[in-house]
C-alpha cells in the first residue's frame, strides 16, 4: 500500500492512495459497498473513490489520514479473519478517536467458532466485558438491549466447558413477564416455565451442535432453569449465567450469589431500564451500591455505543435514556416545588396571633 499527498489541490488538502492486496474487496467494503457509507458517514468531508483494488482519499488533510489510518485497520481485521460490519467500522473509529490501541487487535480476539461463524466482541465495551469474565470469580453485565451481554457471556460459558474450565453450565433466569400477563399456560411445569428460558436455548443452539444440546441437556452437563430451583443449592465446577437480573428481587440476588462454590464462574447480566417487577426495588440496582469495588468481583457497564444490532437501536436507546433523564428530573422539580409549599404554609401557621390558630380538639 502506498499514500501520497497532493500539494496542487491547496493547503490543507490532503489525498491518500492505498492498494490493497490479499483481501477481497467486498469483505472490505461489503455488499452494495454497504461498508463504504459507513467509512463516509465516518468522514463527511473526505471523498472515497474505490477502482478495483485502489482506494483514493481526498479531503482536508488532518481527516485524510483519520481516514486512513482507519481503512489500514479495517484491511488487518478482515485479514485476521473478521467479517466487517458497520459495528466494527464505528467500533475501529471510536477506538482510534480515543487512542485506545489498534482496533485490529481489539476487535479480532475470537471466543469460539460455530458453524463456520466466529463469535467475538465487536466494540471496545464489549471486549473489556470479556476480558472482565476472564479474570474475575462473578461479572455483572448492565446496559441496553442488544449490548451483547448475554450472548458473550454464553459463548464465554461455551467455551469454558470445551476447554474443560468447569464441568457443567447452568443457565437461569426469573420467570417474569414483560409487562403482560400470560395467565394459566398449558401442560406440564416444564412446559409452563419453558417460554421463560427460551431465548437461553436459542442462543445455545447457535453455539453448539444442535443434535449435542439436547444430549448435553438430559445429562446434566447444560442445565437451564428457573432462578426459583437455585435456592438451596452450592453450585460447584460450574459456569452460571443470570440473564435479565433486573427483574430479580433484593432476596433473590443475594441468594443466588450465594450460591457460588469451588471453581465456580458467575456472570449477571441485565438492563436496570427494562424492570418488569410489579413493586419494589430490583436486585440489580442495589447489587451494584453494596458489591461496587470488592475484589474478585467486576461491574461492566455497556451503553449505546455498544449496541450491535441495527443501527437504529442505539438511537432508540439514547432517545428513552434522555426521556427517562428529563422526567426524572421534572419528577425531583415537581417534589421541591411541592416540599418548598408545605414548608411556607407550616412558618405561615407559625406566624399567625394566637386567636387564629385553630384550636386544639380536646378528646378528654
């Protein structure tokens, strides 16, 4: 690859010519050159001229090599084998914005491979998630739908066992409807509680042999369950995955972490802005002010930018994040207002002649 800057167009113009060899230019630019708009999106001033396997820049100087630096990158990533979608492409920008390494070598650690498919962190939240699980006894994944948090734990569970890390997995969840009421479901108990758990065995399917998850299951190796059937338990040699711990109560959170034994992983993920409990405080939110800073336990925190879904549900998020923002804070106004009134009407009563006051009710 060569670059070189065009003087003749003016000061301040810059102009950047990479060769790329080795890759095919759709992984890099995807179908449509899909991929294209996104690295133009990236930089509004600086146009992207593609001809076979030339790609020319051109715009003002200091985006001309932003630019390039971040079309070198992608060119590694898909030359370590990542299949670019937009999530890398904002995901590589942010990393460079930020100066927090290269993004090919953030962004191409590999948890597992399924079906020819490699599941791997896509932004830089999502990385620090996973390294967290590597190195600590219990995780707690909070942020938005669509952060990864569930899935990244589960093939971080996956993994564990084929590398015989544990010699079980345990998958849980609070058997909790979002916002209806399903009433009385049909059949046996598993069946009831099977809607529940779900989501946990699609995800399992598309990490493992679908012919191997049931034979997994009926032997005890991969148990998903209610988190009801954890109390009284020690979980021991296990990987345990909590997903949607929001709508767990106080009691059930501390039960279940309780339930940690030897050798035994923990990871707790969930939303605190989706909390489905009919009344009082989630277990969630107040694990996070009582277990905050103890050793060998890591809070991760995912945002919108690390939505991997489309690109619209980080928008989406950040819209209900500013909503929730602004009627919290027209709540807090709303109840001065209202202590600020009753506290100018009781130094009113105080100020008034005696004969005003009204007099006591003697209940002798």
């Amino acid at each position: 690859m060569a670059t070189s800057s065009d003087e003749s167009a003016g000061p301040g113009v810059g102009r950047a010519e990479l060769e790329v060899d080795g890759v095919a230019m759709v992984r890099l630019l995807g179908p449509q050159d899909r991929l294209l708009t996104t690295i133009e999106h990236e930089f509004p001033d600086v146009a992207v001229h593609v001809r076979g396997n030339h790609v020319t820049l051109e715009g003002p100087a200091e985006q001309v090599r932003d630019a390039e630096r971040l079309v070198r990158e992608l060119i590694q990533l898909v030359r370590n084998g990542v299949d670019l979608g937009d999530a890398e492409v904002t995901s590589s920008r942010r990393i460079l914005q930020r100066g927090e390494g290269s993004p090919a070598e953030v962004l191409s650690q590999a948890i597992l491979t399924a079906r020819g498919k490699s599941i791997r962190p896509k932004t830089l939240g999502q990385k620090s998630y996973v390294d967290a699980i590597d190195h600590n006894t219990i995780v707690f994944g909070i942020g938005p739908a669509g952060t990864g948090k569930t899935y990244l734990a589960m093939a971080k569970a996956v993994q564990a066992l084929q590398r015989k890390e544990v010699e079980r997995i345990i998958l849980s969840r609070p058997a909790i409807e979002a916002g209806e009421r399903l009433g009385f479901l049909p059949g046996t108990l598993t069946d009831k509680i099977d809607p529940y758990l779900r989501p946990l065995y699609d995800a399992l399917n598309e990490m493992m042999d679908p012919e191997l998850v049931p034979k997994l299951l009926a032997a005890g190796t991969v148990e998903v369950a209610p988190l009801a059937y954890m109390r009284g338990r020690t979980l021991n040699n296990a990987f345990v995955v909590l997903d949607e711990a929001q709508n767990t109560t106080p009691e059930q959170m501390k039960m279940f972490l309780t339930r940690l034994g030897f050798g035994t992983k923990m990871v707790v993920t969930g939303d605190v802005t989706q909390i489905d409990l009919p009344t009082g405080a989630s277990g969630l939110q107040l694990v996070s002010r009582i277990l905050e800073g103890m050793d060998d336990i890591h809070f991760t925190r995912l945002g919108s930018e690390d939505v991997v879904r489309h690109s619209l549900v980080g928008r989406i998020v950040d819209a209900y994040t500013k909503y929730d923002a602004e009627r919290q804070a027209r709540a807090y106004e709303g109840q001065s207002a209202r202590e600020g009134a009753n506290r100018a009407e009781r130094r009113a009563g105080l100020g008034r002649a005696p004969q005003d006051r009204k007099p006591r009710r003697d209940n002798r």
